[in-house]
C-alpha cells in the first residue's frame, strides 16, 4: 500500500479567549497542513503550509518544542475511493502571538473553537490530537489561559 505523509500545525490563542484554529473544508474541519515536499523537512512543511492556508508566518507565532502529535490511518482518494494510502500525520502545537488576519488558501473559510474539552469534531485526527494535547498540559502544567 502507497504512503503518503502530512504535517502541520494546531494553533491556539487566549485572547480573546481560549481557542484553537480549524481550517473548514465542505464537509469536516481540518488543521492548516499539507503533504511533504521533496527535499522539505516535516517542520519546513509545517510552517510553509501555515502560512499557505493560512497567512499566519513563523513570526507570529512561538512553537512549543515539546510537542508533537503523530497518528497514522487510511485515506482514500479519487473520485470513486478507488486509490487507498496510509497516512502519517505529524503536528506541531504553536501559540499565536499578535492578532492575524486569516486568509484561507484552500479552504471554504475558519473558525477560532473554544478550549472546552472533551472535543468531539473529527475522529480521525482532530479529536485524538486534543485528547493528546489535554494529557500532555496536564503533564506539562501548561494550559491555555484567558489573558487578563
């Protein structure tokens, strides 16, 4: 069975309040990511498809370099689903620093969700990726927070 490798970035902010980035596509939510590049790194490809999905550039934001969510399953693709792949899907987690005006590329639009888990969106990789990230503040002692 063909391979295929994704990557990409969960963003979150606390001003205006706890949330988090999801990218909407017709049918489901989805993370600003993308396939891997020749010669591109997991992490170049992060944030270049950030910034392609997005508008949101390195600079704007601080990459938490501890964490990374990495999940594996099947996609079908073509018209019909007639060609399957295994998948391998790594995220980084960042914080946004400064307000961004977000400019989708290659989705229908976005929506900032509210920090209120347990999350049920997407089961694939959406909701498996905020269980993560709950467990790994929790461990961490990190946690998204209201700015005051």
């Amino acid at each position: 069975m063909a391979k295929v490798k994704s990557c990409g970035f969960l963003i979150y902010r606390n001003d205006p309040s706890p949330s988090f980035l999801l990218m909407r596509h017709a049918n489901r939510w989805d993370l600003p990511k993308g396939h891997v590049d020749k010669g591109e790194t997991n992490l170049q490809c992060a944030y270049r498809e950030l910034e392609e999905e997005t508008g949101i550039r390195e600079e704007h934001i601080s990459m938490d370099e501890h964490f990374k969510f990495k999940n594996k399953y099947v996609v079908k693709f073509g018209k019909n689903g007639e060609v399957v792949k295994k998948k391998k899907l790594i995220i980084y987690l960042a914080k946004l620093l400064e307000p961004v005006e977000i400019k989708p590329s290659e989705h229908e639009g976005f929506e900032w969700f509210s920090w209120a888990p347990p999350h049920q969106i997407q089961e694939k990789t959406i909701d498996p990726l905020l269980q993560y990230l709950e467990k790994y503040w929790s461990v961490s002692g990190a946690r998204v927070q209201s700015s005051v």
